[in-house]
C-alpha cells in the first residue's frame, strides 16, 4: 500500500492485514503518538493537517497467544486478535443489518462480517476473502469514511493521543486509512500533498513598461500518492490584464495535459478545466485525472507558463501583483505564491541656461525614445502629465487618440508615467520654445525605481553660429576661391587685348 506509506510513516503500528509482533497490554488504553518529520514545512501550507480517530472495532489480545505471532487479519486463521464491537455502535448500521441471526452487509460492504456474540452485547468481526492485503484495507477505509454519516471522532493532536486499544480509521486532509491499535505507535506526517511555486519567467519584469508582456512560470508538484482534486487558481490586480490564449502545462513530455476532453480515455492524456477572466484564471484537474496522473506511481512536476499584460491601469511605484493558489481536496490549501511588478515615472525641466532658478520654459515638444530608439506612443492626461499608451489605446481600431510628442509648460516639470525603471531613454527634442535654440543632440534619461528623478534640459537663447571647419567655413572657402579664380580669368582677358 505505497499511498498509505507515503501518507502516514507507521511506525510499530499496522493496517488491518500488515504483519507486526503483538505484544499483550494489561492496560486498556494505548498511546497514538503524531509527528512531524524534517520534511514537513508549514511555510508552505495555509490550512494545517488536521486527524480525528474513530474507532471501529475493539481490539483485544487473545491470553493464551505467544508474543512472538504475528498479528494478521482478524480471522479465525489469525486469531491473535479478537475483534468485536459493540451491538449499540453506531458502526453497526453502516456496516450492515441483521435479520435474526444472519448478518446482512451494507451495498457494497465486502469486506467484514459479524456475528452475534454469547454474551448478547457484542458482535464477532470477521474478514472476508475481500480484505486480504493492505490495498483492500485502503478501499475499506475510503469506504467506512465515505459513509460514516454524522458519526463523530476524536480529534488527535500532535504529540502523544491515549486511546482505547483497537481498529481505527484516521481520517485527514489527505484521505482515510485504517490502523490497529494494541501497542503505543506512533504516525509520522509527512509533506504529502501537492506544492505550488511561481516566479517571472524573466527576473528583469519586476520592473516594466506599460504594454509589455510580462511572462510568468509557475511549477506544481504531484506526489505519488495523490488522489484528490487539484485546483489551481492565478489571481491578478488591475494593473495586469491576462493573456487568455497564453497558457501551457507541460508534465516533462510524460504526458498530454489539455483541455480537450474527446477521448479521455486516451493513454497519456490529462484532461484539465480552465476558466478564465482578464484578471485571472483557474485550473481543474478533478480527481480521475490525478490519480490518472500519477498512476506509474512516480512524482510529478507540471509547469504551467503564461503571460500577462502590464496595462494602462497599473500606477507608477505601486506594485502589479499576480497571485497562485493551490488547494487539494476539501481540506488542503498552499499559502499564496506572489510576484509583483511596478511601472516608474520620471520628470522633465526645460529651463534656460542663463536663468539660474531654472524655471520652466513652455512651448519644447519631445519625442520619447524607447532604449532600442524607437519613439513611444503616449496619452495626454493633462498640462503635465503624459502616460504611456497601453496595446488597447495603440490598436489599428482604437478610438483613442494618443500623440508622439510630450510638450512643456511654465507652470511645471513635465511628468512622464507608465515606464520601465531599469532601461534608457532618450529625449529627442524637435520643437524648441520660441527664440531658443533646438537641442542637436538626444538628452539620455534612466528613470530608476525611486519615482524622483527629474531630467534637467537646457536651452540656450541666439542664434547658433556653425564652428570652425563646419559647413559654414566650407561654404565661405569655396565662395572666396571662385571669386579669386575669376579675377585672374579677368587679368588674363585684359592682358591678352
């Protein structure tokens, strides 16, 4: 029963049908001890395993048995252990019925029987040739806790448990199983279910432009023994717009996980259900496909990659998150895995250089040039604000009117939104305020993280003279040569009359 290993480490404990000594306890009571082994994390869970025990049968050694047996299924070839309960139990009615003396199992109760005792107060439990090995024990206990009703348990808490000696199903998070008490034992828990990690497939996206694509890889883990339904939920803010088209899970090529669902059946096709909104999405794999998946008994990884559009919402210095969540069954749920991205702005002063308060000049219009040199669209907000238009405002269709150029006022710095931190820009001036030179150059600016920077530019007043050796010296040189190649044409002429 590799599932119920990996479920619970048992140790001096048993299923029903697993071989241990007996060893004969004049008490009545044992000690079920719940540990944690160094694997488990609780970092990694927001919903702790929680145990209740419940008791099935009673459970008691027979005096004139060596300690030295083996403790099999209580049947009357193993008779170490007497296993009885009592006729009031409310175990009984789901177990089955009795008519007169002959006992009745419950629809699709095969593997015990009881007879009535001497005594009148108790029943015999007996094994059928349907629970013979530890994986109909599991199919038992998926049973007793699939029909249990409202019957109550006792809560086990970490650490030592006293109980009465006996037959116990154990129900967690993570599913049913059944033990046999008569000795002190103790359970191990262990990190058994599914784990989920996310991060930016790119680490420089922590930082980005308004309409880039911002690319995300996020890994779940399937555990072997997993049998219950996996739900994986990806939750972003406003500033981020999904690209619904964009998901993909792959299983290492062990497998074909689609959402086509034609030919389920088919070898090596997980079938998944994925709903979606621009916020976000959700992921099924309900609990045929998981144990689907991970029927060669082997841990799985599935890697989901997708991606996300930083939009026109998104507010410079103010993060982008996009959160994943994973719950498993009806018990489990991870803490939440979040990655975040900001937008950044950054300020213009156009001043002139001969005013030492460097007060604004109105009336220069830029371009802004990306870090590959290519002008970027923006949308006018106000006087002083331009933002960067999104992939929706830039669209053949669209009926927003964005502009190619930012222009200064008196009244303020210009301030520039919607860019990424981490590249170079560059400020292509191509009006300058009137009476003022335009810049013959491009002025860099890299706007940082801190959402303060202010790009100073300067403009001179005159007009700008051509430097020695410009086109203005060319233009002269040549002139002066023509001149003087005709005055000697001239002297020529005379001389020769």
């Amino acid at each position: 029963m590799k599932k119920f290993k990996k479920m619970f480490a048992v140790l001096a404990a048993s299923a029903l049908v697993a071989a241990m000594p007996l060893t004969v306890l004049a008490d009545s009571t044992v000690n079920i001890t719940l540990k944690r082994d160094a694997s488990y994390n609780k970092d990694d869970v927001k919903t702790e395993y929680t145990y209740t025990a419940y008791k099935i049968f009673d459970a008691n050694a027979d005096a004139g048995i060596s300690n030295t047996q083996d403790n099999k299924t209580p049947t009357s070839k193993n008779p170490q252990v007497a296993y009885t309960i009592d006729k009031d139990s409310d175990w009984v009615s789901v177990l089955g019925t009795f008519e007169g003396n002959v006992f009745k199992p419950a629809v699709n109760q095969v593997w015990i029987k009881l007879t009535k005792a001497a005594d009148g107060e108790n029943y015999i439990v007996e094994a059928t040739d349907q629970l013979k090995d530890e994986g109909d024990a599991k199919a038992f206990a998926d049973w007793l806790f699939a029909n249990k009703g409202n019957i109550t348990g006792e809560t086990l808490k970490i650490g030592d448990n006293s109980v009465d000696k006996g037959y116990y199903l154990i129900e967690s998070n993570l599913g049913s199983n059944l033990i046999l008490a008569t000795t002190d034992m103790d359970l191990v828990e262990k990190n058994t279910y599914p784990s989920a990690t996310k991060q930016l497939t790119n680490s420089t996206d922590d930082h980005a432009q308004i309409g880039k694509d911002i690319n995300y890889t996020a890994t779940v883990i399937v555990p072997s023994g997993a049998n219950q339904e996996i739900v994986v939920t990806d939750t972003m803010t406003q500033g981020l717009t999904l690209n619904v088209n964009s998901l993909k899970i792959d299983d290492d090529g062990k497998n074909e996980i689609t959402t086509d669902s034609s030919d389920s059946n088919a070898d090596k096709k997980i079938v998944y259900t994925y709903t979606h909104n621009d916020r976000g999405f959700t992921v099924t794999i309900d609990e045929d496909n998981v144990k689907e998946l991970v029927k060669d008994e082997k841990q799985h990884k599935l890697t989901f990659t997708y991606s996300a559009k930083l939009n026109k919402d998104a507010v410079a210095g103010t993060s982008d998150n996009n959160k994943l969540n994973l719950k498993y069954g009806n018990n489990f749920e991870s803490n939440t895995n979040q990655v975040d991205t900001s937008t950044q702005k950054f300020e213009v002063r156009k001043y002139d250089g001969a005013d030492e308060t460097k007060a604004n000049l109105a009336g220069a219009r830029f371009n802004l040039l990306d870090g590959e040199g290519q002008p970027v669209k923006l949308i006018k907000v106000n006087d002083t604000t331009y933002r960067v238009a999104d992939a929706t405002e830039t669209a053949e269709k669209s009926t927003t009117v964005t502009v190619d150029y930012f222009e200064t006022v008196a009244s303020d710095n210009t301030v520039i939104t919607g860019v990424d931190g981490d590249v170079q820009y560059w400020l292509k001036e191509i009006k300058a305020p009137d009476g003022y030179n335009m810049l013959d150059h491009e002025e860099p600016v890299t706007p940082g993280t801190t959402n303060n920077i202010v790009a100073e530019v300067e403009n001179t007043k005159g007009v700008r003279l051509p430097s020695t050796g410009g086109i203005g010296t060319t233009v002269f040189a040549v002139a002066g040569l023509v001149i003087m190649a005709g005055a000697a044409a001239v002297l020529v002429i005379k001389k020769r009359s």
